[in-house]
C-alpha cells in the first residue's frame, strides 16, 4: 500500500502513457474524431507549470479559514491539509481570494469511505453548494456514472467517468474553469467537460468566488494546491463597496434612514435610496442582513421616485406566510419561500433582461416572471419601508447585460 505521507511528485502531474499515445495520433484525424479542439490544446498544455502560485504553504492554514464550523474541522498534519472526524457539514475551508476564471490543481488521499467535494465560486455567505459549484469527492467507483458519483458536478451533472483510487492512495486533480467551460480530470483523465450556459441548474450561479473544501465528518487529506488564473470575462460595477460609494445613491422619496458604515449600507425608516444612473437590461447581486421580519425592497426600472411612479419591485419581507415574501415580484406573482434567517447575511441575485426577470435567493430559484410591460430604463432603488427593523446590504454590484 503507498505511503500516505509520501512527498508529492515534485514539477508535474503524471501522465498516463495512454495520454501520451493519444498525443501522438495525427491532428487531423484526432479533431476529427472528437470535434474538440480545446480538448486537445487543454491536454498538451496539463503539464505545464508556468504561471502556477501555492495555495498551501504545507506548515498552516493561512489564506484559508474555517466556515460555518469548529475552528478544529480542519488542520495540517505531515504537510497535508486534514478534516477532522469530529467537524462535519456544514464546516468548510475557505480560501482568502475569490476567482473568476482559473486553473486549480491538487492531489487528495482516499482510504476507505470517504464523502468530501471542492467548492467553486462559493459565496462569502451562504450555501456554497448552490450558490456555487461542487466537485463531488467520493469513494466508491461507480461503473455507471449518477449524479452523486465520484467526479460529479454535485448533484447537477454526472461524471463521464468514474476516476478514484480508494485504497490509501493520492489521487490527482485538475479544475479547469473557463466561463462557460468547465473541465476537471481525475488522475490524467477527463471527467467532466461541461458549457454552464446549456445546463439551466448551473447557468445562474455566481461567476467568481472562493474555492472551498468540504468536511463532511472523513479525514480525507489534500497536499499540492495550486493555482493560475486566467483572465477575467465579466465586468462589474460596484454601486456599494466601500463609503466612498454612498455617492452613487440619493434619496428618491419619503424620509429613509440610508447610512454609509464602512462595507456596510445601512437602512432604516420610510422611504426610497436610488442609484444615480438607469439601468434597463442588469444583472445584480448583493448580500443582504435585516432584522426579524423586516419590510424592505428591491426596485428596478422605476420612474426615479420610489414608488409614487412607474416600478417593479421584488419584495423583501421575511415572514412565509405573507402575501408577497422575500423573493416576489410585489403585486405581480408571489415568489417560493427561501431558506433565509434572520440576522445572517444572505446573497441575492437579480436578473432583468427584456419582459423576464430572474431572482435567486441563496442559490435558490425563488421567482422567474417573462411578463414585463415596462422597458424603460430607470434607477435601481433600494425601499426602506418598516421603522425600527433595519436592513443592512453589501458587496452590491450591478452588470449591463
């Protein structure tokens, strides 16, 4: 049996003769066979090195924190980032940085059973599964491929194959995440290869954010992390990030509270909070903190007087059983309830584009409506509606689509 603290191979990630033989087909015939051009570049390129930073020093946890968990649910032995038994979902690593666009490698050891995954573009807050992706990190070598299988994009997207050395052995990886395109290969090989846009569950999630590591109770190890980025695809505009973008904003009608707390926006009393340019076609997303049952809003192409003039408005209301809660298209169509509490910090996701608009409350689909009348550009607006329940916003930026 190989040593589990045996030293990672040093300079490159091996690469199964197969691999090699199938490189030296001839092109013509190879590209003809696959239709993959990209396929082809990405395999001549997996051994390249250049441009790659640790993301593990191997000594500590630094650029990287514990979430939603014990400060022991994860902690470095023997030059191996380790999970502890005792810590179990929802406790995960977070990396410090986000990231759009990316090549991510690594090895992790299997012995036994074994149920972990590696986050993609998790959220700051919330559920990192579904505002995000997984990479489902399994044991079992399933012959036919599911949903929860090793290598799964979870549990969206089965594998090609399944790819795992469980029997106290290193398995290697490799994340290849290009919007739309995502690719990963488990030792050498390919295993998932997959345009985001064409799969409806994933084509929403977030675009750039942390890389994360999941403990669901096992004491799966990982050593050799590293990463290049690529370039960025998407631009965003920050309508709140820091205090200097209170500036952005101006009272729209009533007599709001909206004050500028460093990162956060805070808002309470009655009254309209607007952006000072139009936005027509955008998407937005922002996380959000209130107090318990709250009344609050988000409003988009509005007239520029909160809601004396023309306006949509998803509501902000965390009470279930209400007419419109949190998530709905107020006075149009009630939204599904999100899994939301107060207090904690939420991610929100607008989406209007022509007569549709989108929300996502938390990695959830809670309100999809393709019935707009309205399509005149206006200011977005925040509503503070409820005296005396506060609700709080950051990380608000807004994209022209």
């Amino acid at each position: 049996m190989p040593d589990p603290f045996s030293k990672p191979l040093a300079g490159h990630l091996h690469k199964p003769a197969s691999d090699y033989n199938q490189l030296s087909m001839d092109r013509r015939s190879f590209l003809a066979a696959t239709g993959a051009a990209g396929a082809l570049l990405a395999a001549a390129q997996s051994d390249d090195e250049s441009g790659f930073n640790p993301l593990f020093n191997g000594r500590s946890l630094d650029g990287w924190s514990v979430q939603d968990g014990a400060e022991r649910a994860f902690y470095v032995d023997s030059g191996h980032i380790v999970v502890h038994e005792s810590a179990g979902y929802p406790a995960w690593l977070r990396s410090a940085r986000q990231y759009e666009n990316f090549d991510f490698r690594g090895e992790f050891y299997v012995k036994g059973w074994c149920d972990s995954g590696i986050y993609i573009h998790a959220p700051e807050h919330g559920r990192p599964m579904w505002c995000g992706m997984e990479f489902h990190i399994f044991h079992q070598v399933d012959q036919q491929p599911a949903l929860e299988s090793m290598g799964a994009i979870y549990p969206i997207v089965a594998p090609r194959k399944v790819n795992v050395k469980n029997n106290g052995e290193w398995n290697t990886f490799r994340i290849l995440m290009d919007w739309p395109r995502l690719q990963v290969w488990t030792n050498g090989e390919m295993v998932q290869d997959v345009d985001i846009e064409t799969v409806p569950d994933l084509r929403h999630r977030l675009r750039s954010g942390h890389l994360g590591l999941q403990s669901l109770s096992y004491p799966i190890r990982f050593r050799n992390l590293r990463l290049r980025e690529l370039p960025s695809k998407v631009a965003w505009t920050a309508l709140y990030e820091t205090s200097a973008d209170f500036a952005r904003w101006h009272v729209s009608d009533g007599k709001p509270n909206f004050q500028a707390l460093g990162g956060i926006l805070y808002s309470d009393g009655n009254g309209h909070f607007a952006t000072q340019e139009k936005y027509r076609d955008f998407e937005l997303q922002m996380y959000v903190r209130h107090e318990l049952h709250h009344n609050a809003g988000v409003m988009f192409r509005t007239a520029g007087t909160g809601s004396r003039g023309r306006h949509y408005e998803i509501q902000l209301h965390d009470v279930e059983g209400a007419h419109y809660p949190t998530g709905s298209l107020y006075s149009v169509k009630r939204g599904s309830y999100p899994r939301i509490a107060a207090r904690e910090w939420w991610l929100f996701q607008l989406r209007v584009k022509d007569a549709t608009c989108l929300v996502r409350i938390n990695g959830e689909t809670v309100l999809e409506y393709d019935k707009l009348d309205n399509l005149d550009e206006g200011p977005i607006e925040l509503q503070a509606h409820d005296p005396g329940r506060w609700t709080e916003y950051k990380h608000i930026f807004v994209q022209r689509i």
